[in-house]
C-alpha cells in the first residue's frame, strides 16, 4: 500500500462566532447583511451564512440603539454614554458624533430621504436632528415615561413623526408645526411597536397589553381594538402585493371568506411571548394564521414557559419575515405556503448570534455536512424575560437595580455547515449537555447520543429529530459517550459517580413516538474520579477511560473486564483516543503532555511536549501517522509521531479549546471552546504546494523579464517587476543606478508615477529600512525626496501606516542631517589651517580681485602721468614694464591682500555655515 502523504498546514475558516448578543439590530434595505449589538462593540453580518463582515469598535459602553440609511450608506449607533455616532459603512470611520439626551437613546430611526433622523430616549424626550449637521431641529417632550418606540410616516409628504411610551401612550408629532398634534390613549401598558398601513391612512401600535390598537389618522380616532391574548413584542404590516397577501388571498377564495369592504384590507403580523408567528386581518379582527408550534427552543419537555420573540421585521424584495427572539436567534420564514386546506409558515434559516462556552461537538451526517453542537449557554426565561425587558428601561434612567429569572440551554444546536444556519435544536434534557457523539447504524439512521448534567444519557434520531431512547442510573452528571464503531448497536457512558455503562441499541423501532428505556448491559467502578474521556477500539474490542485520578484504564467489551492500566500523567487525562491502525492508546493530560501507550503492557511509548497549558483533547489523522491536539492555551497543533515533531501551531482562538472533532472522510477538523467561537480547519497541504510552485514558476519568469528590462535600461519596468517579486535589494540597486545619472529625475517619476498606494507603502518601509545604514542612506533620501516632490500631502496622508513609516524616517533622516553638517564644519575648520599654512589660496571671485587691483594701481598711474606731463595710453604701454611691475606691486601688497583674503574667506566660510544650520 502507498503510503499518506503527510499533512503539512490547514487552513482557518471561522464558521461560528458571536454577533449578537441582544438588543437593537438594522437591516439592509436589500436584506444582504444585518448590523447587531454585540456587547459594547457592532458587527456587520451576512444574512447568508452568518459571516462577519466587518467590526466597529465601540466606546465600551453597551449598544442601545441602531439605525441605517435608507441607502445603507450610513450607520447610526447610541450607546449608554448617551454619545450619537454617525459612521460611514465604506470606511467604518465614524464621521460624526454629538450628544443630545440626558439619558440612553432607547430607539432611533432614519427618515426616507436619509437626511433626518429621530431618536427616543429614556430621558421622555424626542428629538429629530439634521444628518448633515448634527443638529437639533426638533425638539419634543411630553411623554412621562421611558420612550420604546419611534417611527417616520412612510409617505414623505405627510411630515408626521409617531412614538409609543412605556406610559401606554402614542404620540403624534407634526414636524412643521412643531407640536404634538394627538395623543393616542387606548392602551394599559407599554407599546412596544408601531407600523403604518400601505396607504398610509392607518396607525398600528402593540403593546404588553396583550392589543393592537388601530387608529385613524384623519381624525386620530381608534378605529379596532384587536386582542391578541399574549404580551406583543412586534408588529409589522406587509404589502398587498406581496407572497404573504396572495397566498392568504387565495386561501380566503377557498375558504369563502372573501367579502367585499369599503376600505382595504390590512394584512399585519404580531410576535410575542409565546413565541409564534400570527398573521390578522383587520377585516373584522380575525387571526388567518398561527403556527401550531413554536421554532422557538423550549428549555425541556416539563418546562411551559418558552422563550418568545422580541422584534420581527419584513425583509425588503419580498424575502419574507425575520423573527428575533429572546435567545439571540434569528429565524428567517421564507414563504407561506397552502397545502392541505392549511397555511404553513416555512422557516428558511437560524442564525444563532450568541453562544457561551463550546463544551463539545461532532460532524453529523453520511457525508458530514452537518456539526453538532453542545454549549453551556445561559438563556432567560420567558416570564423573567419580558419583566426584565421592562424593569430594564425603567432602570436605565433610575439607576436601579433587579433581580431576572435566567434558565440554561439544555439543547444540542445542529448547524448546516454550508450556510452555518441552526437546522435544528435536540432538546429534552433537563442539565447542561456536556458531550455527544454521532454513528450511523448498520441500519442507514443517523443517531446521536447526549450525556448531560441530569445524570441521564439521551439517544436521538437525526431525521425524525426527537428522542427515540432514555438512560437512567448514573448518580453523577455524565462527562462522556461513545459509539461502537464497528457494529453501532451499542454505546458507553462514563460518569462523575466513577463508573462505566455500556447501553444496548437493541429493541429501538422504527416508528418510536415515545423514548424507550434504554438498558444497562454492563456496569464497572472505573476510576477513583471523575471519568473525563471515553474511547471506542475501531473493532469494537476495548473500550478506553481517561480520568481525573490521572490514569487512563483499557476494559475488554461488552463485559467492561480490565485490560491495562495506563500511569505516567501527573495530572488529570482529558481525552483518549484508540490508533486507527496500531495497538496503541493516546493520551492528553492537565500535565500539558500527550502519551502513546502500548496496550499490551502498557509501557509509555512517545511523550509529546509543546502546549503551554493543559491539553484538552487530542484525534489522529492520516491513517494514525499524526495527529491534532488543542488545550487550554487556545493553540490548535499538528504533529507527526514518527518524528516527534510538531509541524505546525494555530492560535485562531481566544480561550480554551474543548471540543474537537475529525471528519471520518474528509479530515476536516471542527474546534470550538470558551471563546464561543467554531473553526472549520482544511487542509491546505496540496494547494500551498501547488500555490508554491505557481509562485516559483512566476518567479522565474519575472526574473528573466527584469534582466531583460535591466539589458534595455528600462527602468521604470525594472522596478515595477522588482516591486512584484518582493526584491528590496534589487530595487536599491536601480535607485542606486539612477541616481547617478544625469537624467535620473525624468525616469525616477516616470518609474514612480506608475506605482499605486499599495506600491508606495512598500517603497517607503524599504527606504525605512535603507535609512537606517550609512552606508545607503544617500540612495534612501534621494529616493525618499523624489516621492515627497511627486505625491501631494493628501494622497500621502491616505498611505496605510504612513504614521508609523514617519517615525521611523524621521530620526535617522535627522541623525545623517546632523553628521552632514558637522562634517561641513569640519572641511571649514580644514580650509582655514590650510589657508593660515599659505598651502591653499582662499577661494574668492576672479572679478573683485580684478576690481581690487583697478582700484591700488590707478593712484600710481596718475602719479607717473603727472610727472610725465602726458597722459599714457594703452597702446604705449609695453608688455615687459607691466611684467616687472607687477611682481613689485605684488609684493607691496601680498601680505595686506592677505589679511584681507583670509578674513573674507573666513566670513565667507561664517555665513556657509550659518546657511547650513538654518537649513537643518
């Protein structure tokens, strides 16, 4: 058989991360993406798949408030600091930011045209403020209690402003009058949502009153007064036009209801505490639909009180409903549909915004392209919920403080890896899930089994997603499962009370309604702690335990007879795992160690040191020649056994690393841990291979083509091509050629002129570089002048990281400045010995000691002429007299020329250096 080739790098992909943990949200106008409050900071998620887009980072305070543009241009986010930020979603800057409130803005909402905007605080003010210039232009007051609610009139016409209170009243503000033109007062407690009919003649507002209230907004009378009979969250009124209208149209024609009415009808949907869609007509306040159960996760079978919705919105382009709930999930309903003389809400997708601690997970599935999730997720409950939700609002101005009722996620999460939305939830369990594992039988189901804090241990059918088998009899919380792999009618549980179970799948039938008792076949007192870890040898033979007392025992299956005893960890085993094709056990330990065990005597074969905290679990991979281990230093390692090496580390996490899985086919790992976040890791091996020779091939080529260009003294292609290939020492080799030229500044800009920013940033942190060595200095500023007198201020300043690459310019360019000037000193110190020791002339202008000489022989000159009696000319002038001359005037003058040469020279040399340092 060939060998496996060994895996050398996988490659992160985050599937699962926290986005939303409560709280305000904004959709696109198009339905691409979805802005949430996560804690203090916001993130921008695709609606498709659940990805992070982007981050902003917030003020630390937590986030109480967003709105979009009506273009998605623009981001407006309020937080506890009562500070109002208006950030542009091309560059996620904030370009504006002012306060307004004297307490939180609880909601805020932009106009139509983009340029107004409205917030509501829990000072019982609104205000509306210009976009532009983050100013007030409308300032309201009235309301005598925290403001929940505010909207805009959809018909930009009609300047009408509507907030609802959580002193049960609504509001209606004219903005051109500036006044409250009616106060609506039909509810008994807070509203907690507004929406306005199609054609705009209709307020509908929702409260915790368990009504909607429908008025008239001519005369501002109410016209309806629907009971819905459960606290409403949410109300949101779709289009006649849409699926939602023509599928209730053509139910009511078959159903004979359709009745002729002077006003349209409206069409609008309510969500609340009982966690169900619902869809009325006001036509006689009839409810046309409600969901017989709820999506919403309930917390266990005994458990009534579910977990509701908070807010629902219809999507833009008729995409359907988005339903949030108390849980931070959003279910995405895509359709109504009609079949069977009923209407059905179908549910497309579940984001899940927020899980705590990932505790374990396996891939689910005949070709794995499902994951299983346990987290130690603390949610509210429903009751608990709704009245914190309130005392909340209250509490913000008043600063006081309450109790709320909080519940645990007692469910498993099973996740579509393509699209990352929850197809799922398994609940049943009345604990915490602290493991899972997954086997399809010989029979083509695909099962998992839970084992929870309850004590019990669960068996699930994937397809049917219900509970087809109960296990009872452990007195301490189950820690881990295990499949057989062989035969898959049987599984193994371990549990805090020391002991082992294995269970028998026998007697499970098709058509379960009921979980069966599941039974006990075997019972063994394993360990002196709690059992951590189980694992199942590939023929069903052994069944291996790791535990707190720090060893790891092998029991002989289905009777749980001992085997061997593992010693040598000095701390607590986390996971054991059987080698897929050696007699072999591994072990990893709280003692940041991993072990390879013989089973025969169960001699310690291989250690494997390199995590820096305790290892959490560890799974082989390529047919048992390496294999992957995380711990509690959130590093993710790949070694391989032979060599003892471990070949690469990944620290893609913030915390401990728990849970770990291997696809059995594909090989891909899943890692998830305390930082809620789920890595889907791939290998890479063969495409960083192939990616490393296509670069290397290019490589060459490019190579050939900068000598080619080099040969052709094209040096503005030369450099683009040494910028391509990452060559600095080939660029300061062609500066260096260039800036010998005479020419040099022609072909300098014209090679500048066609680098982009990008290409830019890199030339400066390789001039960065060359600055700091004497010895290439001269090449770097010569360089670095020549892009300062190129590119103007405002594209330098959009350099990336031009900050950090000036200060790293600006000392060294300062220190050979420095080294010049007192090198010029020098040479001045140097020309004055020279001067005094008559070894040098001083340099001075041939004109003025021409003028010099003019100015001492024309006295002498009119002295001989006026002895004479005649005036000489030049012509009479003989060439051998000026000779002899001129040595005597020579001499008579010398040593006053020189006094007079050395001081000049000396000011001169004065004012040189005196230039100099005005330069530097």
């Amino acid at each position: 058989m060939a060998s496996m080739a060994l895996k050398k790098n996988y490659r992160c992909t985050p599937a699962l991360q926290q986005f939303y943990t409560g709280g305000p949200f904004a959709v696109a106008s198009d339905g691409s993406f979805i802005v949430c409050a996560c804690d203090d900071a916001i993130k921008i998620v695709e609606s498709s798949n659940a990805s992070i887009r982007s981050v902003i980072e917030g003020d630390s305070q937590a986030v109480t408030a967003l709105a979009l543009s009506p273009d998605d241009r623009l981001l407006f986010s309020a937080s506890h600091s009562r500070q109002i930020r208006v950030w542009e979603l091309s560059s996620l800057k904030c370009i504006r930011s002012w306060k307004g409130h004297e307490g939180p803005v609880m909601h805020m909402v932009c106009d139509a045209s983009g340029g107004v905007l409205a917030t509501a605080g829990a000072d019982r003010k609104v205000l509306v403020w210009d976009v532009d210039g983050g100013y007030c232009t409308h300032y309201f007051k009235g309301h005598k209690g925290v403001v929940t609610s505010i909207m805009f009139h959809p018909d930009v016409t009609r300047l009408l402003l509507f907030s609802g209170s959580d002193d049960s009243t609504v509001r209606v503000w004219d903005l051109m009058s500036k006044k409250c033109v009616a106060t609506l007062e039909r509810h008994f407690s807070a509203v907690t949502s507004l929406a306005v009919s199609e054609d705009g003649g209709t307020l509908l507002s929702a409260g915790r009153d368990k009504v909607v209230n429908l008025w008239d907004l001519h005369d501002y009378s109410c016209k309806m007064t629907v009971p819905a009979y459960e606290v409403l969250e949410g109300i949101c009124v779709f289009h006649s036009k849409s699926p939602f209208a023509s599928t209730l149209d053509s139910y009511k024609q078959q159903k004979g209801r359709k009745k002729k009415s002077k006003s349209a009808a409206i069409y609008f949907i309510t969500v609340g505490e009982r966690g169900i869609v619902r869809i009325w007509n006001s036509e006689g306040a009839v409810c046309l639909f409600e969901q017989q159960s709820s999506d919403v996760t309930i917390s266990s079978d005994s458990d009534d009180s579910r977990r509701g919705f908070t807010a629902a919105t219809i999507l833009p382009s008729d995409q359907g409903l988005l339903c949030v709930t108390v849980d931070q999930q959003f279910l995405f309903y895509s359709t109504l549909t009609y079949s069977d003389e009923m209407l059905k809400l179908m549910l497309s997708k579940r984001l899940v915004g927020y899980n705590e601690e990932i505790v374990d997970m396996k891939f689910l599935g005949e070709d794995e392209q499902f994951l299983a999730v346990a987290t130690n997720l603390e949610q509210q409950g429903l009751n608990g919920t709704f009245r914190v939700l309130f005392l909340e609002k209250r509490a913000v101005a008043r600063k006081e403080y309450f109790l709320r009722e909080v519940h645990v996620d007692l469910c498993v999460q099973v996740y579509d890896l393509a699209s990352m939305s929850c197809s799922y939830v398994l609940s049943g369990h009345t604990g915490i899930v602290l493991c899972l594992d997954t086997c399809i039988s010989s029979s083509g189901r695909t099962f998992v089994v839970t084992g929870s804090k309850d004590n019990s241990v669960r068996l699930w059918e994937s397809e049917s997603r219900c509970c087809i088998g109960v296990g009872t009899g452990h007195t301490g919380a189950v820690g881990a499962v295990a499949f057989s792999k062989k035969s898959r009618n049987f599984f193994v549980s371990g549990s805090s009370d020391h002991t082992l179970k294995v269970w028998s799948l026998d007697g499970l039938s098709q058509d379960t309604e009921q979980p069966i008792s599941l039974k006990a076949k075997a019972v063994v007192a394993a360990h002196d702690k709690d059992i951590n870890s189980l694992a199942i040898a590939p023929n069903d033979s052994l069944v291996c335990s790791g535990s707190q007392d720090r060893t790891a025992c092998v029991w002989r299956l289905p009777d749980l007879v001992s085997v061997v005893v593992l010693k040598g960890h000095k701390r607590g085993v986390w996971s054991v795992e059987f080698s897929p094709v050696d007699q072999c056990v591994m072990t990893a330990s709280g003692d940041k160690t991993i072990k390879i065990w013989a089973i025969s005597d169960g001699s310690c074969l291989k250690t494997f040191e390199g995590h820096t905290s305790s290892v959490l679990r560890a799974s082989f991979l390529t047919r048992g020649t390496q294999f992957v281990s995380c711990g509690a230093d959130g590093l993710v390692k790949l070694w391989t056994i032979k060599t003892n090496e471990c070949i690469a580390t990944y620290d893609q996490h913030q915390d401990k690393v728990w849970a770990l899985t291997v696809g059995k086919k594909t090989e891909i790992l899943a890692t998830g841990g305390s930082d809620a976040v789920v890595n889907l890791w791939h290998d890479s091996t063969v495409s960083d291979k192939e990616e490393a020779f296509r670069k290397e091939e290019e490589g060459v080529l490019k190579g050939q083509e900068l000598e080619n260009a080099l040969s052709d003294a094209d040096y503005t292609k030369a450099i683009q091509i040494a910028f391509e290939l990452r060559r600095p020492r080939k660029l300061f080799e062609l500066f260096s050629e260039l800036s010998r030229k005479r020419e040099a500044a022609d072909q300098i800009e014209k090679a500048l002129h066609a680098l982009g920013k990008e290409e830019f940033r890199l030339l400066l942190e390789y001039v960065r570089e060359w600055n700091t060595k004497p010895k290439l200095c001269h090449v770097a500023q010569f360089v670095l002048f020549r892009v300062f007198s190129i590119l103007p201020p405002t594209e330098i300043n959009e350099i990336r990281g031009i900050g950090e690459l000036l200060e790293g310019l600006i000392p060294y360019s300062q220190r050979h400045f420095s080294r010049i000037d007192r090198l010029i000193r020098g040479t001045y110190l140097l020309d004055y010995t020279l001067t005094g020791m008559s070894v040098i002339e001083p340099e001075t202008d041939a004109r003025e000691i021409k003028d010099a000489r003019e100015i001492k022989d024309e006295p002498e000159t009119r002295l001989e002429a006026k002895d004479s009696g005649d005036q000489p000319s030049p012509e009479n002038v003989d060439d051998d007299d000026v000779k002899e001359k001129t040595p005597l005037k020579k001499r008579k003058s010398h040593k006053a020329k020189d006094g007079r040469a050395q001081k000049k020279a000396k000011e001169t040399a004065y004012m040189k250096i005196s230039a100099v340092s005005l330069q530097v």
